[in-house]
C-alpha cells in the first residue's frame, strides 16, 4: 500500500513543517511509518519545501480547494494528514487496519476521553481500496464546488469526502454540521489519545505540554478531590481512582466526585488548589511527584 502524505495548501505557516519536541511533524509521521515497516511514501505537494526529505513528489494538478491535495491514485493507498502530531499508537493503528477506513479524533462534546487539544473532530487519514469510487467521489465534489454549488455552505474538505461516500448530507452551513458524524456507526476508526492536530504556534506548547505529562516528564502532583467539581480539560489528569477502582487509562467523564484520588500537573494542581476564579480550594495535596 502506498502512503500518500498530504503537504498541499497556499499557505505561509506551512504547518507540516513546524516543530514540536525538536521533530518536524512531517518528519514524524515518516519516521513512525517506517518504523511499522512503511516503505512506499510519497508526498502531495506543490511546494519545494518539502524536496529535502527525498522522497518522491506527486504535484498537485488543481488548486484553489483543499480537496486537491488527494491525488488520484491507481492503487491502494492511505492519504495522511501532515499538520498532525501522532501518537505511535495511532500510526500502528492506522498501518495494522487492512480495509477502507476513515481516521478521526473526537472532540469533548463527545466525550473524547482524554480530551487533549480537542479543538474539533479533526481527520486524520483515509486508508483507500477502491480508487475508482474514491476519486470520482473527489473529483465530483471539486465540480460541484467550481460550479458554485457549496456557495454559502462550507467549501468541501476530507469530512466531506467521508459524508459523500457514506450517503449523508453533504451541503452544512457550520463547521460542527459536517463533522457531526459520530451519531452513526460507519467505516470510521476514532484514536482516543494525545494525537491532535497543529493550527497555531500554541497547539504546539500545549502538545508539548501534554506528552510530557503522559510520560512523566514533568513534576506530577497527587490530589484529592474535598468536593465534587467539573474539570473540562480532563485530559489534563490522570490514573484517578473512584470508590477503589482505578482509570488509568483515563476513560471517566468529566465530573469529579469528593474523595476522587487523581494527578495532574503543577499549574493544574495551583488552579485546584486556590488560584482560581472562585478563589477557593477544590482539592488537597496527597503527594508531589517528580
């Protein structure tokens, strides 16, 4: 199978090329794909740029849509997102899946467990065997976007490419219309875990924020809950215990109850503590570990 990294775009922040961990995303995601044994990458780009990672170069034909950086192929192959800081996991996962399928995060509205960076229902790859049906998908929703159809609708990108295969409602007037997609099951695998798009130079802090904390890199502190509260960002904690039972894995909602065990990091721990709106304490310190 061939690996088809998108790299397209008209764009000054070339965002497959920005550095989290002292790692070009780029370069990341072609280090974890030959480490699961993936050979036969090519990239869709128009931009130089990209010509020192030495890999073969498909160009991109069309322009002006985002949908251009899936360029036809004869064969079956994985597009893959550049702009994406994957997890190992998440690679193997896509590598290891041997039919069509669709890649995506969740985000927090629908209780995307860890909830890191969720900024939205990102896509992530689309692993292709049927070239024939997935270009002609593609090319008829460039002609219909040429021919002004999408005008005052959302201009068609991968969600679309998905909507269109699947049979759904391909015309949204909001972003969330589009990549609302989850009521269903359908021919979609959801990575549940650090693996998050990079938009701005902030996702990138927050990135390295996160992975640091997931392999306790950085100074974690044990509490526990004196009373019940929400935490949105419950990505941000972890190994909590309820009642005796223990979520390592992070899979609880994000209600604290009293007496829940948990740990996080220093700035969380202050926030808990009494640097907060509410200038109260949430929380008590157990332990900090470093």
């Amino acid at each position: 199978m061939k690996y088809v990294l998108m790299c397209g775009g008209d764009y000054e922040f070339k965002k497959p090329l920005c550095e989290v961990r002292g790692e070009k995303l780029v370069e990341r995601t072609i280090r974890l794909l030959k480490e699961n044994n993936v050979d036969d990458i090519v990239i869709s780009t128009n931009h130089k740029d990209y010509d020192y990672l030495g890999l073969p170069i498909i160009k991109q034909k069309k322009k002006g849509s985002w949908l251009c950086a899936y360029v036809p192929m004869e064969e079956p192959c994985c597009y893959i997102h550049t702009d994406v800081y994957y997890s190992d996991e998440c690679i193997k996962t896509i590598v290891e899946t041997d039919k069509e399928m669709f890649f995506c995060v969740r985000d927090l509205s629908d209780g995307r467990p860890l909830g890191i960076n969720a900024k939205g229902r990102e896509p992530l790859a689309y692993k292709v065997y049927d070239n024939d049906r997935f270009n002609k998908a593609v090319e008829e929703l460039l002609d219909m976007e040429n021919k002004g159809e999408f005008d005052g609708y959302v201009k068609p990108f991968g969600w679309h490419v998905y909507r269109y295969l699947n049979g759904l409602d391909i015309f949204c007037q909001e972003i969330w219309q589009v990549n609302d997609i989850f009521k269903e099951p359908g021919n979609y695998t959801i990575i549940d875990d650090y693996t998050t798009d990079v938009d701005t130079l902030d996702d990138i802090k927050n990135i390295e924020n996160v992975v640091k904390f997931y392999y306790d890199e950085i100074p974690v502190v044990k509490l526990r809950a004196i009373e019940s509260f929400t935490l949105e960002r419950k990505g941000e904690i972890k190994n909590l215990i309820r009642n005796g039972q223990h979520y390592e894995s992070d899979y609880f909602d994000k209600n604290i109850n009293k007496n829940d065990i948990f740990e996080c990091r220093e700035d969380i721990a202050n926030y808990l503590l009494g640097d907060n709106g509410y200038k109260k304490a949430f929380v008590k310190i157990l332990e900090l570990k470093q």
